[in-house]
C-alpha cells in the first residue's frame, strides 16, 4: 500500500455525505491517518511506510476497521487515541504482541 488504505471518498460514503458536500473534507483528511495510526498502536502492525507488517489478505479488515474509527470519531468526537469497541473486535484477530 502507497498512501492510506482507505480514501477521502470512501470515508465519506461511510458517513453518509454527498461526494460534492467538501465542508468536512479537512476533518475527515485529518481523521484517516489517525484512525490508521490507532490501528497500528492496537495491532502492532505497520499497515503504512516502511517495514509494513500486514498481512495483504487483512486489508479488507482493516479498511473496514478504518471506516469504522472515522465514523466513531466523526460522530461522536474523537475521545482518546484508542480505537473504539465496535472496531476492536473487528481486530481482535489481527492483534499481535507487542511489548512497549
């Protein structure tokens, strides 16, 4: 993967926005490397940049994983930099050990 496993677009198709409604655009922008960067902090993958550890058959999990941590923190606000409960689950097989 080059750039973010998820769009612009698509993450708003995820919030229900029009394609053409840009007033949120900067947010959401802002709101995808986070929810990738939280991610990555609760699997202990690399999903982007160098040394990627991901597994290519998770993508379809982790771009779902995505969609789903910039809508919790669209909708709801973003409160920690943890991934919400729906999103952890959908995790869990993915989740390595890591010691930090």
């Amino acid at each position: 993967m080059l750039g973010e496993p998820i769009t612009l677009e698509q993450a708003k198709q995820q919030l229900k926005l029009e394609a053409d409604d840009v007033e949120q655009d900067g947010r959401i922008a802002l709101l995808i490397p986070a929810a990738r960067r939280a991610i990555e902090n609760a699997t202990g993958l690399v999903i982007v940049g160098d040394g990627i550890t991901m597994n290519p058959a998770d993508a379809p999990v982790i771009v779902l994983a995505m969609l789903l941590q910039v809508d919790d923190w669209f909708t709801n606000g973003v409160t920690g930099e943890k991934v919400s409960a729906p999103v952890a689950a959908v995790l869990g097989p993915l989740r390595t050990w890591v010691m930090r």
